[in-house]
C-alpha cells in the first residue's frame, strides 16, 4: 500500500458557489475529511473553470457537487464536463476514486446524482460503494421532525461514510460502510 499523503480536490459545480446551499455539504465533508491524514483543495468552478489541468494532475481522489437546476447539474459543472472531455480516459481521471454530493430545493437530485456518476465513471474515475448523495430541503424539514421514517432519508451525517468509502478506496482498502437505512419493515404503509 502506498502510504503517500492523498490529494482530494472538491469541485463545486453550482451555481451558488461558496455562499449556496452546496457549500453547506462541502464545509461537512471538510470535517470528516479533516479526520484523515490528506491534503484538501476546493476548487469552485464558477469563478474559474478554466485551467483545471494542474488541479486534475494534482489529485488522487475527488469530491464533486452541485445544486439541481431543472433536473440537472449547475452549469459551472456542465461547463468542466464539456472542456474536460479532452482528459477522458487519461491518467488525470482513470481510476481515481470520485464521490459526489447533490443539494437539491425539492426534486430531481437523485437523477442528477445517478447521471453524474456514469459520466465521472465513463470518463474513467471510480466510483466506490456508497459515496453518492443527494440532501434536499424535503429531507432537511422532515428530519427536524424527527420523525419514525428519519433512518429512511439521507442526513448531513451521512456524509461521514461518503467520505470513509472515499478514503477506503484512495488508499486501495476494502472496508466500505453502507447507510444506516431502516431495515425492519421498508414495505410498511406510510401514506
């Protein structure tokens, strides 16, 4: 095992940048990152999304997030999936594990987080168990409520396994964590 220091970059691709609701994730992820022996750089593409190149080198492992914007990512990420098709399939993606985050106000982030993973994995990065999210305004208000479905939905704290599965397979270690999802009766009536 290569016991180097590992890089993970952030990408923030929405369109609040450091002031939205995506930042919100980025600043807990940094929290649990911070537990772990790596380096950190965030990168918020819609101040710069040009010369990405020496940031891609840079990384070994990368966190990328958006806000949902009419079923889809911000367009600072669509804007860095378009000029970086150039590096597909190069050692500036292949194999480097990605985790990704997706904020959403009311709907659509689930698809805008299965999407996003398939281009990252087409595009030649590694997608680990376990490290997709997707924490909208609906989940925040219910888990307020804390109410008996609150294990169903995805909380801020699970951004804890997001990052250990991160990091599990940054360091080419197998010990992912799966969500502590409600296991007893999911076929249960709710409405």
């Amino acid at each position: 095992m290569n016991n180097k220091t590992k890089k993970i970059l952030i990408l923030n691709g929405s369109l609040g940048g450091s002031n939205g609701n995506t930042s919100v994730l980025i600043e807990t992820a940094l929290k649990y990152l911070k537990k772990h022996d790596v380096e950190i750089d965030i990168f918020h593409l819609e101040n710069n999304p040009n010369n990405i190149k020496n940031k891609l080198a840079w990384a070994d492992a990368f966190v990328f997030t958006s806000g949902t914007y009419w079923d889809s990512w911000g367009s600072p990420m669509q804007y860095f999936l378009e000029t970086s098709t150039q590096y597909e399939a190069s050692d500036l993606f292949l194999f480097k594990p990605a985790s990704v985050m997706i904020s959403m106000h009311s709907v659509g982030g689930k698809g805008v987080l299965s999407r996003l993973q398939g281009v990252l994995n087409t595009m030649g990065l590694s997608i680990p168990p376990m490290s997709g999210f997707v924490y909208s305004l609906a989940t925040h208000l219910s888990l307020e409520s804390n109410n008996e479905f609150h294990d169903d939905f995805w909380s801020l704290t699970d951004i804890e396994i997001i990052i250990h599965n991160l990091i599990t397979a940054v360091k080419h270690e197998h010990d992912f964590k799966a969500w502590p999802v409600d296991r007893k009766d999911p076929g249960r009536r709710w409405l």
